[in-house]
C-alpha cells in the first residue's frame, strides 16, 4: 500500500474505498504516484457522526465570521467617517477587504493541498483574528483600512479551507446537504450583519464591529482543533510556486480594482481605467505563460479545464453573480417604484436571500437520493431566468415582485450545492483545495463584474450619476429622489433582463457538465448509492 492510498481514507467510505482508491489514482499524474516511498503514515480513525456534527458546527461558525464581516461594517461607515474626520476615503474600508479576499481564495486553496488544511484554518482564522484587533484599536483612517486589508487575507482564505475540509469528512452524495447548511450561514451573515452593525455604532462603539470577532474565532478553534487530528490526510507537500501566485494575486487586484472604479470614480473609457485594464491582461497573460512552463504551477491549467470543472464554475458563478448584482441595486428600485424607506427597503431584500438558501436545501437532499442530481439545477436555474424575463418584461405590484423574486431565488438556490459537490467531485483528493480556492476567486470575480455591469446599466439608460457608496449617502438620495419613477421601471427592464441572461447561461452550463456519479454512504448497497 503506497502513501496516497494509506492518506485517502474516507471514514465515512471504508466499504467502497478500493474502488474509489483506484479512480483517485487513475486521475493523479504519474509524479504523484511516484512519490509513494516516503515512510508510512497511520491512517486516523473514522469519524463518528457526532465528531462529524461537532466539525460542521465549527466549520459553519468559522464562515459566520468571514460572512459577518463582509456587511457588518457598511451601516457603521458614518459614525466611523464622522470620528475620523475623513469621508472621502470610507468606501476604501470596504474595497480593502473585498480586494485582499478576493486575490487570496486561490492561494489558501492550493496552500491547504500542499500544507494541509489544518495549518490554513488556523493560519486564515489568526490573521483574521488580528487584523480584527488591529482594526478595532485603528488611530487613523489610514490604519483601519490597512488592517481591514489584513483582515480580508484572512477571510478570503476561510471559505475555500472549510470547504475542503467538508470534503474531507464526507462524502460527496451526502456533501450537497451541508453544503445548504453553509448558504444558510452566508445568508444569516448577510442578513444580520447591517443590523448589528448599525447596534453596535449606535449604542456602544463602532470598534465592537471588530471585537466581536474574538469570542466567536476563539468558540470556532475551541471546537474543529480537538477533531482536525482525525480528519483524513489527502495534502501532498510540494514546492510552493510563488511566483504563479503573486501574479495571479496582481491580476486580480488590479482587476477587481478596474470593476470597482470603472463607471462610478472614474469612466470606462478614462486613461488610468484604460491603462489599468492592460496591466491586468498583462499579469494574467504572464500568469498562463509561467502555469505552462512551470514543472508544478500554482494552479494547473489543466486542473480548469474537461467536462465538469469549467461548466459547475460557470454556473455557480453566473447564478451568485445575478444574485449579488441584484442585491447591491433592487433598494434603488424599491426606493423610487414603490416608494420604500433605506430600512423597508432592505426588509424587502430578504426573500432574496433567504429563499435561495431553501432552494440550496432541496438540491443538497436531491444529491443524496438522486442518480441524475443535477436535474434539479438545471429545472432551478430555468425558472429563475423565466422570472427574470417576467420581471423585465412586466410591473408588478410589490407582493406581486416579492413572490416572482422568491421563487426566483428558490431555483437559484439549486446552483451552489450540486456545482461546488460537482466540481469537487471531478479532481482527485490532493487538488480539491486548489480547485475549490480557485471556484471561489472566480465566483468572487464574477459577482464584482455583475454589480460593475449592472451599475453601467443603469448610468446609460438613467443618465444620471447615481453613486452607491456610504459616503455619499445624503448626495446619492437627493439625486435619486429626483429621477422619475418610469425611467426607473425602464432601466431595471435592462437589468433584469441581464439576470434573465446570466441564469440562462448557468442553466446552459448545467446542462452541458457531465454527471458523473457520486460516492455514497457505507451503509447503502452500490445498487441504492446508484439510485
């Protein structure tokens, strides 16, 4: 028994495991098989259900954290601004964080295949930890956007490390289901992070934003590091290719920065967007050129491309895209047609959010059961562009919008569990991290792009400079107070009709992604797992 076979146990597999050693090894380049003389290694115990439910609940309170911090700054940006004395540069609290935690998902994912992924959790939970401390003790404007940025490296490597180690505590049939339970805590982030956000500015101190993240880190460590021991091993060490990474990182800073500024701080067409367009093409032009040459790249190119890979990322990507990109722009909508409050209209959001996590829930039971599991998205996705188009093509009375909306969010929801089990699926063990590091950079990549496009949408059919930044708050609500309500309900035909195009396009990628069966449970015969 070489080393990879000894490594990739599966607790919750011990039955089926040498056919599933032998398609692993199949799928691993023969300089992995190769490297099978190293000294044995004991491979842990199983993991018993409650050890398991003990992971999860740490692993979904470690997401909690990244997921809490993504909103629950932006409703204490004014009380910030107002201590500072400086406004111009509040939207860089948030930008900071967004572009640190964009750039490093990759990175934790293919450092958690090579180191493993207890050394990532704890390293990603620590600077995440202590840029939240550092932000909380801030003296200056300048400061506090320094550690926000440490605290997004941090919180960017959070996500794709507690999704692999999902992957490695259960097996792929039962993995949609948790992976429902993760969107619910995205969603409860989402949802409770301006309130408490806006709490803890007004009633205590803006700093308790940061602090709050201790006691909960500390809950989340105190829980998943007695277990880590048992997880089974599937890292391999290898050389890090740091060079592949940072122009990876590069390109993607500089990228995220053109989608952030381009149509709002500055125009498209601007030399300094132009410009910073091409160094972006360039970086990542550089990035390929060095992945191609390079004995063991940062991230394999090859590992991005087949049958299954390209298509569950395209999916997932288009679908959080529309999500994210309606999110950030239906309050401006529900302000102007339907005359809502900034509070009634956040209220309304949530059947946005909230749904989708159901519709997360039905696909995740459905890989259990199902042989062809990914029916359920491609049915979810297509009925969520059909009520995009009808919110494009038709005004609806608020309930009427609520309940298109819901049931839109609903058969979004079906995306995310099958694509990311999908595409976890189709590598072998030792590149999970990797893959799903870099579905999480994509996936951040094309939510920015959306909301970028979307702005763009509505700045050529309002022809109105509408900023959606905090800071401009007072200016932004004068401006939209005064655009009337038809060119409103006629911008946002263009916009939802751009979602409409977006989950049509992840419905088509469903479509065209192989199913390829999934690894149940011990406890079933092949002939049920296969049903």
């Amino acid at each position: 028994m070489n080393k990879y076979e000894r490594q990739s146990r599966f607790p919750a597999d011990q039955e089926t495991l040498p056919e599933d050693i032998a398609e692993e090894l199949s799928r691993l380049p023969s300089e992995v098989i190769e490297l099978s003389d190293a000294p044995p290694l004991a491979p842990p115990a199983p993991l018993n259900p409650d050890e398991v439910r003990t992971i999860v609940i740490s692993l979904m309170l470690t997401m909690f954290l990244a997921a809490l911090d993504q909103t629950i700054v932006a409703t204490a940006l004014p009380t910030i601004g107002r201590q500072f004395h400086d406004v111009t540069n509040l939207s860089w609290v948030i930008t900071a964080y967004l572009l640190a935690s964009t750039a490093v998902a990759p990175v934790f994912g293919t450092l958690s295949d090579i180191y493993g992924r207890r050394v990532m959790i704890i390293t990603s939970l620590s600077l995440f930890v202590v840029g939240s401390v550092l932000c909380a003790i801030a003296p200056s404007m300048t400061m506090l956007i320094v550690a926000r940025g440490l605290q997004g490296l941090g919180g960017g490597g959070i996500m794709p490390v507690v999704q692999t180690v999902i992957s490695d505590v259960v097996t792929p049939r039962e993995r949609g289901r948790y992976q429902a339970y993760f969107s619910s805590v995205w969603m409860a982030g989402g949802i409770l992070g301006p309130v408490v956000g806006g709490v803890f500015a007004e009633h205590l101190h803006w700093s308790m934003i940061f602090w709050i993240n201790l006691p909960l880190a500390a809950a989340a460590l105190a829980l998943l590091l007695p277990k880590m021991s048992k997880i089974p091993v599937f890292h391999r060490k290898r050389k890090v290719d740091w060079l592949g990474g940072v122009l990876l990182m590069a390109s993607a800073v500089v990228l995220m920065l053109v989608l952030t500024w381009g149509g709002t701080r500055l125009s498209w067409l601007s030399p300094t967007i132009t410009a910073m367009i091409g160094a972006s093409i360039a970086l990542a032009g550089a990035f390929v050129w060095h992945a191609r040459r390079a004995d063991e790249p940062f991230l394999p190119l090859s590992l991005l491309g087949g049958s299954v890979v390209p298509f569950a990322m395209g999916a997932g990507g288009c679908a959080l895209g529309a999500m994210v990109g309606l999110t950030v722009h239906l309050p401006l909508y529900y302000e102007v047609v339907y005359h809502l409050t900034a509070s009634e209209a956040g209220l309304a959001l949530i059947p946005l959010a909230a749904i989708s996590t159901f519709g997360a829930a039905i696909a995740g039971r459905t890989m259990a059961k199902a042989k062809h599991y990914k029916r359920v998205a491609i049915v979810g996705t297509s009925v969520a562009a059909i009520c995009a188009v009808g919110m494009a093509v038709t005004t609806l009375p608020l309930w009427g919008l609520l309940l298109l909306m819901s049931v839109f969010a609903l058969g979004l929801g079906t995306t995310f569990p099958i694509s990311v089990v999908s595409l976890q699926n189709a590598v072998a063990r030792p590149q999970v991290g990797t893959v799903t590091g870099a579905m999480n950079f994509f996936r951040a990549m094309m939510a920015s792009f959306t909301v970028a496009a979307f702005t763009t949408i509505l700045l050529m059919t309002l022809g109105t400079d509408i900023s959606l930044a905090g800071e401009h708050h007072a200016a932004s609500a004068s401006t939209v107070g005064a655009i009337p309500m038809a060119d409103m309900i006629t911008a946002f035909r263009y916009v939802f009709g751009a979602a409409a195009v977006l989950l049509t396009t992840a419905s088509i990628c469903m479509i065209t992604m192989e199913e390829r069966p999934l690894a149940g449970p011990a406890a079933r015969p092949p002939a049920e797992m296969a049903e």
